[in-house]
C-alpha cells in the first residue's frame, strides 16, 4: 500500500482495530458486518472480527433473523448488509425529529442543492458530463461534487418523504377526533 493513501498516513484502520478487539464477540460481528456492502464468508468475517468461525456463524444468523444483514448464498455461507434494514432505521430517527429541525434541514439541503444547479447549469448530478465541467487534472474534483450533490438530493427525498408523512399523519389525527 503505497504511503500516500489515507489509510497508511493517518493509520485509520490501526485505531478501529484496537477498539474493535477490546469488544465482545457479538459487538465484533456486529460492526463487522456494518460494513459489509459486498457478500463476505463466514471465515472472512470471524478473521475480521477476531472470532472463530462459528461464534461468527451463530452471530451472523441471529443478526439475519432480525433483517441487518441478509444471507447471499449457502454453500459457502456468505452474508451482507441489509441495506433496507439501514434505510428503516434512517428514516425511523428522522421521523423522530422535531418538525422545526427538520424544516431547518430541508431549508439548509434545498440552498446547497440550489448552489449545485447554479454551479453546474443542470437540474441534477445525472445530467452533468464532469469532463465539460473540468480540466483534466481537476476531474476528480467535479466528480466529488457531483456525487455530495447526488447524497444532498438523496437525503432531500428522505426529509420531503418524512414531512409529507407527517402532514397525512397530523391530517388524520385531527379528522379521527
């Protein structure tokens, strides 16, 4: 690994393995399997989460019995994360924000999201060629914007998605009264 990637400069991945290991077992699957967005073996995932293999297979299924990873295949056992098992519980802690706050986050998301139009003269990231927005050596860089413009529309929807359900909500409580 060459000395200039982030993980080797700044030793990222020394201080979670740390704070990985002094965890139990089932802590150690667990955050193990947050990060599994592509399908891991059970063997791969004990050696990451410093665990024999069936403690990992005993963990791992109790985790797929409550929906955060799913299973992808049997034989061998692989596992990976649950993305719409991620998506409840985002939109679960959203709901629970107060209606201030979340007209707040709406506000400041719409204005940067507005600032991204502006800046690229388009209506969404999808629309966007990065080679006619930069030098060549400066691609990289419109491609990060494009892509925080892509999760700024994302987490648009999300919010749009929970006021919309409050307002049915609030609109149905007044009328069952």
């Amino acid at each position: 690994m060459p000395a200039d990637e982030p993980g080797e400069e700044f030793g990222l991945a020394e201080g979670f393995s740390a704070d990985l290991d002094a965890k139990p077992a089932d802590e150690r699957v667990y955050r193990v399997a947050l990060q599994l967005y592509e399908p891991a073996g059970v063997s791969t995932i004990a050696e990451r989460a410093s665990c024999a293999p069936d403690t990992a297979r005993r963990h791992l299924k109790r985790l797929a019995d409550i929906g955060v990873v799913e299973r992808v295949s049997e034989s061998p056992l692989t596992f990976a994360r649950n993305e719409s098992y991620f998506e409840w519980r985002l939109r679960n802690r959203l709901e629970a924000l107060p209606r201030d706050e979340l007209h707040e986050r709406l506000a400041e998301l719409t204005e940067r999201e507005s600032a991204f139009r502006e800046r690229f003269d388009a209506e969404s990231p999808t629309d966007v060629d990065a080679f006619d927005h930069a030098e060549y050596d400066d691609v990289e860089t419109v491609w990060l914007a494009l892509s925080e413009w892509h999760t700024v529309r994302e987490r648009i929807d999300r919010l749009e998605a929970v006021r919309r359900d409050r307002g049915s909500d609030s609109f149905r409580e007044e009328n069952a009264a």
